[in-house]
C-alpha cells in the first residue's frame, strides 16, 4: 500500500516521498482513513512508528479543503514537553512543505518574547505545552474559541507529568472543536483516561 491509496492529496504525498517515506505505517493505515473521514480517534502507538505523521497529514489535508481566509489557530496540538512540540512542527513543516499553511510551537522554557512574535502572523496549526498555553492564553494572546481539531499526543505521558489539571482548562476554554485525537504510548491509559 501506498501513501496514495490513502486517499492523500498529492502536495502532501510529493512531500512524503520526498522526504524518504515510500509506505505508510500500520498506524499510518489505521488513522488516516479514519480522521479524514471526520471520525475521533483513540490511538495507541510507541515512539519511532509514524504516530505524527498518522495524524498530521490528514489533518493538514483537512485544513487545506476548508482553507478560508482567516487568523486564527485552526488546530492545536497539545503535547507534554518541548522537544515533542519542536518534532511535531518539524515533521508538520515538511509534510506541508507545498501547502499553503502554517505551524508554530511553543513551550516554556525560552524567551516569550519570539513566541509572541511568531503568534503576530496567520499559524493554522498550533502545537503547545499545556503551561506556556495557559500562559499566552491568560495574557490574551491566544484565542482557542475557533480550534476546529484537537489533538492530545501522548495523552498519558501528560497525565503522567501532571498536567490533568492544565489539560481540563484548556479543554474548557475550547468552545468548539470538529474533531478529536488522542494518541497513547500505554494501552492501558485510554480506559483510564477515558
């Protein structure tokens, strides 16, 4: 099988193969379907298996069928540190590599200061730490009321670090979100979680 036979659009499939992928993983297979056809997702997958791809390049395939003009963030992923949020828009960067959409991650950490001037321009999909988040958002420079897709990526990982409580008030302050995934690395955690 091919990334193709995924129903992909070709901007995204030409980046993919560019960058060295020639088939898509079995989480791969799995997800994709499923999230471009609307559906929440569950996903349990280890480290090294495709898990972002799994869900980044339907969701930037999404993002791009209903492309209107707007400014706000479209897509949050929320993720537990920040060397997760820099890979994730890393890969995010070459998946849309002939999109017309943006990404930015932000993290505690480092100075705000470039964060909030990242924030100043169009980002359609916002990868985040729930801390610096909560931060950027009690100081009004992020709106979260026009997420149209959310991801939690190593949801138990979060949980883990103790950051149930940040998690429940960004979900709070979410008004709206068409769709939801939630990738564990423990397949134990979704029924607790849950």
């Amino acid at each position: 099988m091919s990334f193709k036979n995924l129903n992909l659009i070709n901007p995204i499939v030409r980046a993919v193969t560019e960058s060295g992928y020639s088939r898509p993983t079995e989480i791969q297979r799995t997800a994709i379907p499923h999230i471009l056809a609307g559906r929440d997702i569950i996903g349990c997958a280890q480290t090294e298996t495709g898990k972002t791809a799994a869900f980044a390049m339907p969701i930037l395939q999404l993002l791009k069928r209903h492309n209107p003009e707007h400014q706000e963030i479209r897509t949050l992923i929320l993720t537990s540190t920040r060397e997760l949020a820099i890979q994730i828009e890393e890969n995010l960067g070459v998946y849309s590599k002939y999109l017309p959409l943006s990404q930015l991650s932000i993290f505690g950490g480092v100075s705000i200061g470039d964060q909030l001037a990242a924030l100043r321009k169009r980002v359609d999909i916002l990868v985040a730490t729930p801390g610096r988040l909560l931060d950027l958002v009690n100081q009004r420079h992020i709106d979260l009321s026009k997420i149209e897709i959310l991801v939690l990526d190593e949801a138990d990982r979060m949980l883990d670090l103790g950051f149930v409580n940040d998690v429940k008030k960004v979900l709070t302050l979410i008004h709206y979100y068409k769709y939801t995934i939630f990738y564990f690395h423990n397949v134990h955690w979704p029924l607790t979680f849950l």
